[in-house]
C-alpha cells in the first residue's frame, strides 16, 4: 500500500500549494495542521529515504555497522546493475504479471456475474451471500493449508476427478511446474473473487432502477442495458475494485508460499517469495532494497493510471 | 387503433388489492388524467398499461389487441417517469438516439429524427450537452423527445410536474398540452394535482381505494360528482357538504339540517328524486357558488382567508363547517354572522348512507 500512500500525499501536497489562499482562515488552518503533516511526511518519507540510502550499499544486519553508516559500504549503484542482469528476478516479476493477468480478469468476470445475480432477489439470497463471503474472512494462511491438502495427489480434487472420469486420477499438482502455478491461482481466485464481488456489488445497486426501466421501455435487451447503462454508471468503482486487485495480487505471498514454498524450484516463485528469501536467506538487504524501490516505481504507475482514470471519469459522474 | 380498453383490471399485492376493479375506455387520441390521492392505484393501472406490471386478472387491450404477456419494450408505449430518468452519462443527443439506436436504425435515419425531435422540441442548442446538468423543464422535455421520437401510439406521463416549483409548473403545464396537440397520441397522465387534470385532460378517471370513482370531462366531474369522494376531492377547498333529512314545507322540500335550521327548497326536479332516499343525505354546494342572502342557512364566521384574488370564508365548525369564496373581498371578520344561500341549481344532494349522488330525474 506504500504506493498509494505516496501518491495519495503528491495529491495532497499539490492541493495545497494550489489552494493556499492569502486569506487568514487558510493560514490558520495550514498551521493547524502542520504537526499532522509532518508526521504523514515522515512516516511515509523516512522510510522511502532509508531504503533509497541503503539501496546504493551492501549493508546487511549482519554487517557489523548500523544502517546508518552503511555509506561505508557505497557499492556505486552495483545493486541496481545487478538487478537488471537478474534473470531469477525479471522471471518472477513475469510470472507475478501472469498470476496478475489471470486472476484478476477471472476474478473481476466471476464477482461481475455473481453481483448482476445479486442484484434480484431469489430464495435463499442471504443464505448464500453469507456463504459467499466467507472465503474473504479466512486467514490467507489458513486458506494455503486448505488448498495444500486439497491438492495433494491423494487428495480431495484428485478424488473427485476420479468420480467424475471414473479412472483413479493421480495428478501432482503441487510439484508439476505448470500445474503448481495453476494451483495457486485456483487459490487465490477463491479467496479474492468476494471482495470483487462485494464491490461490484454495491456498484450495480446504486443503477438507478427507473433508467433501466426506460431502457427497457425504449427497446433495449438485457445486453443492450448492460452495456449502455450499467456499465457506464459502474465505471468509476469498476477502475477502484480493478486497482484494489491488481496492486494486492502483485504481492501475492501467504497463501501461495504455504501452499508451494515458490516451489517447484522456482515454479511459483513470485516478487514477493524472490524478496522474501533473498531477505532472509541471503540477507543481502542493500539488494534488496533496490528490488523493492523498483516494485514501488512499477506500481506507483498503476495506482496513478487508476486515479487517472477515475478523476477522468469523475467528470462524467454516474 | 391506438385506443385503450381496461377490462376488469384487478391488481394484487400479496393480499393488498392495490387495484380492486377497473373498466375504462381510454380513446384514440384522447388525453386522460387518472386522478387520485396517493395509493388509490393510478399509478398501478399506469405501471399495467406500460407492462412494468402484470395485472392479477382482467384484460388490457390496445385497440383491438390484447397485451397480455407483452413486454413493455415492445408495447410501443412512450413512458415519462416522475424524475424523467434521463440517462445522465449520456448527452442530450444520446438520450435522444437511443431508441432506435437499440433497435437498430441507419445512422443517417437516427441523425434526421433527432434533428427533427429536437427542433420541435427547441433543444437543437442542447444536442452535445451533458445530461446531468440540465435544468428541469429541459430535462422534461428530454424524457418526452426520447420517447417522442419512437413515435408510440400511446404516451404515458407519471406525475411529470410533481418535482417542479410552484411558478414553474404553470408554464409546463401549457408546454405539456401544446405538445399533445402537436403529437396528437393517446395520452394517459396520472396526478394527484387535480389543477393539472382540470386544464390538460380532455376527460378526469377519479380514483380512489383502488376503485374507480366517476369517469368525466373536467367540467362534469366539477359540476356533477358521481359521489361523495368526488364532491370532496375536486374542487379547492372542495364542495360542502351538510347532513340533514329531507323535510316537506309550505315552499316546496327543503333539508332539515338540524340546529342549522332548514335550507331553502330544492328545485323540482331534485327534490322529486331527493322524495324517493330514505334516511339522511348529504345538502352539497360549491364554495364558490355561495351568495350572500337575506334568507338561508345563517351561521358564524370563525376565519378569513385573503389571497388577493378571492377570499375564503370559514363559516361554522365541526360537523357543520362551511367554506365560501367570494371574489376579491367581502365586507366579513370573525365573530360577525353571515347568511349564506346557495342558488337552488348548483345544489347537490347525495345519499348519506351510500355516498352517491341523488340525480334529478
């Protein structure tokens, strides 16, 4: 969420520069909010600033100095040529933009169904709105044991294949490289697809029913109403559920390192297992810091697109 | 072609029947308010009119086709909601097109007909306006052009002024009208605002409970209340209406009001059909069809009302309670007495027991 934070605050110092009017009152209230500025500046800068410092050295806990002599260790951007030339790297950052193209697009199509069935009544609806929701409230850890066990090669999923095809089926779907990769995304698109679902949700209920009662008066069919009038009303909340995916399922960790450990070799290892080991297993941490300053650029990107994108259609409000 | 028939149209709600019994014969062409207070079922009937709702029984035809299981976009029906449901993500033009936009139209013929919608309707200027921001009556006339341009046989309108200041509203209501000229549809309007049915509807359908109350031109519907309901509810303040028994006099029938005293004879033709009610009726007049007299029902003044034009006399209270409207002013002030008689044929007399109208013969 640093990302978001950071651009959140380029917004409000914007703001205020542009706002600062010579009038008293606004004196009055910039002072007055200062202390609470500085902290929020502090709190989001200081750490921004102490990863950028030890990104350009080879510091590590180990190193014998504190970090904040680490200049000793001044390694003239070594980390970041490294980084470049790092193939383990430019590969884990491919396969977390693989995970990221399929299970948000699956998750987003999945909560968008759900939502427009939602949106009308039918028996039992509260029931299975409970049942919906659950698997957003279980532990991300929690929910890599169940899926673990689930897909063990003796396993639930394989049982139930072997009823349906009739044939024992035996498949190692955690320690095939392409199947393990497909596992955890089943994971993920699980747990994630009801807080997409619970968005949209609120989204498709705020369509005012009476222009969809016009629509439908002036001739248009159930795909015609969705495309011109839902989505077009649900687009601002539709670009927030999308930015709110994309950036979390970027730093898929938990779930996924239960279930596989980034394994098989390196088959699922994604940003955040990479950062995890080379953090605490070979606790290069100046390396490290390099990593993580190039992920925050890359998703800095993305949040300030979505926020873009929704003030673009802010001017167009639903 | 484009008349509609409701045949005991019957509408439930679980056991609420929003809808008890409708017949209604609605012409080609014609412009029809249905009008009533809230929940008497207009806008109901409205609602099965246009297929937003299936009727429990009963049968809605349009000319000689009946519309059961019709769907409203296939109805042909021009709908304009009470806040107009204008597309606000859209442009006026957008709103405009997008009838046959869904139904597939040439692009050349979409661009005509809006281009022809829109200068009838004066908002050429508006086409590449964002809806959302659009005073009222524009947007008004943005829900009728949307409709419009579907050229439906049958326009209906639900409450379309109720959202609309005072001042305003007077100005929509010639709009309105105008524009019914120029479509010439068969027209149904629903209202609670009888001023709005009084000047626009060639006929007045007068609901109330769900049941049909008296069918009408504007005028009938003033003059010669069906029933007791009616009386009340058209008409502002609405018609007085006294309790008594009829009585014979030296002077011809006349209604014994109790402590009020008797009133002046009824004409001829009323008091033979008043002789054949038994028990108590109702003496009705109009407010504004009172006279000062020298003989007649003589009661207390308890409040003036002065708004310029006319002035509102409350004379009497409880049960007994009678307005009059005189124009401009009158020489009356609280405490004074006042001797008021309505001329012999404006009076109305209904039964007390049932609610109608006792009819001359």
């Amino acid at each position: 969420m640093s990302a978001l934070t950071a651009t959140i605050l380029e917004d409000k110092m914007d703001a205020r520069t542009k706002s600062v009017a010579p009038d008293e009152g606004a004196r009055l209230g910039f002072r007055l909010t200062l202390p609470a500025q500085i902290l929020v500046l502090f709190i989001s800068a200081f750490p921004l600033l102490m990863q950028l410092y030890i990104s350009v050295t080879d510091w590590s806990p180990l190193s014998g100095v504190g970090w904040w002599n680490a200049w000793e260790m001044w390694n003239s951007f070594a980390n970041y040529t490294d980084l470049a030339a790092d193939t383990r790297f430019w590969s884990a950052l491919q396969r977390t933009a693989i995970v990221m193209l399929v299970c948000v697009p699956a998750e987003f199509l999945l909560g968008l169904a759900l939502a427009t069935l939602f949106a009308d009544d039918f028996p039992g609806k509260r029931i299975f709105y409970s049942i919906l929701l659950m698997p957003m409230m279980v532990v991300p850890a929690v929910a890599g044991y169940m899926f673990f066990m689930l897909f063990q090669s003796g396993g639930p999923v394989n049982d139930i294949l072997s009823r349906l095809v009739g044939t024992p089926v035996t498949i190692a779907w955690l320690s095939d490289p392409n199947l393990a990769l497909i596992a955890v995304m089943i994971a993920d698109i699980w747990q994630w697809t009801p807080l997409m679902f619970l968005i949209l949700l609120a989204g498709l209920v705020g369509v005012p029913e009476d222009q969809m009662k016009a629509a439908t008066l002036l001739g248009a069919n159930a795909w015609q109403r969705f495309t011109t009038i839902v989505l077009p009303k649900m687009k601002t909340i539709i670009i927030i559920a999308l930015a709110i995916r994309v950036i979390e399922n970027f730093k898929i960790f938990d779930t996924l390192y239960i279930m596989t450990g980034g394994g098989p070799g390196v088959a699922t290892e994604t940003i955040s297992v990479y950062i995890y080991k080379v953090t605490t297993q070979d606790l290069i941490w100046g390396y490290v810091a390099a990593i993580a300053l190039a992920i925050l650029i890359v998703l800095s990107i993305v949040a300030v697109y979505a926020m873009k994108r929704m003030a673009k259609s802010r001017e167009v409000p639903a | 072609m484009s008349a509609i028939h409701l045949q005991n149209l019957v509408k439930k709600f679980g056991d609420f029947a929003a809808l008890k019994t409708m017949d209604l014969e609605i012409a080609d062409g014609e412009f029809m308010a249905l009008l009533g207070p809230s929940g008497c079922g207009k806008s109901t009937t409205m609602n099965m009119i246009a297929g937003m709702e299936e009727p429990t029984s009963g049968k809605i035809l349009f000319g000689e086709r009946d519309m059961a299981g019709v769907p409203m976009g296939r109805r042909g029906v021009g709908f304009v909601f009470q806040n107009y449901a204008i597309f606000t993500h859209m442009t006026v033009r957008q709103n405009l097109a997008y009838g046959p936009k869904m139904r597939g139209t040439a692009k050349a013929e979409i661009d005509r007909r809006v281009g022809a919608i829109a200068e009838m309707l004066q908002l050429s200027p508006l086409l590449d306006r964002k809806a959302d921001r659009l005073s009222v009556n524009i947007l008004q006339r943005v829900a009728i052009g949307r409709s419009a341009i579907m050229e439906p046989a049958i326009f209906l309108l639900d409450e379309p002024l109720s959202n609309v200041d005072a001042a305003f509203r007077a100005v929509m209501r010639t709009e309105l009208k105008q524009l019914q000229r120029q479509f010439r549809q068969t027209m149904v309007y629903v209202t609670h605002d009888q001023l709005e049915a009084m000047t626009m509807a060639d006929r007045i359908a007068v609901m109330d409970h769900g049941v049909l109350q008296q069918v009408g031109t504007p005028l009938e519907v003033y003059n010669n209340p069906a029933n007791v309901f009616v009386a009340r509810f058209i008409g502002a303040p609405g018609m007085n209406l006294l309790k008594g028994r009829p009585a014979q006099s030296d002077r011809g029938l006349v209604i014994d009001l109790g402590p009020l005293g008797v009133t002046p004879p009824l004409s001829d033709d009323l008091a033979s059909a008043v002789r054949a009610v038994r028990g108590d009726v109702l003496y009705g007049f109009r407010p504004e069809q009172v006279t000062l007299a020298e003989r007649g029902l003589s009661m207390p003044v308890s409040f003036v009302e002065r708004i310029g034009a006319r002035t509102i006399v409350h004379l009497g209270e409880g049960e007994s309670a009678v307005k009059a409207v005189f124009e401009n002013d009158v020489g009356l002030s609280v405490r004074q007495t006042a001797v008021v008689a309505p001329p012999a044929s404006s009076v109305r007399v209904f039964d007390a027991d049932t609610g109608l109208a006792v009819r001359a013969g």
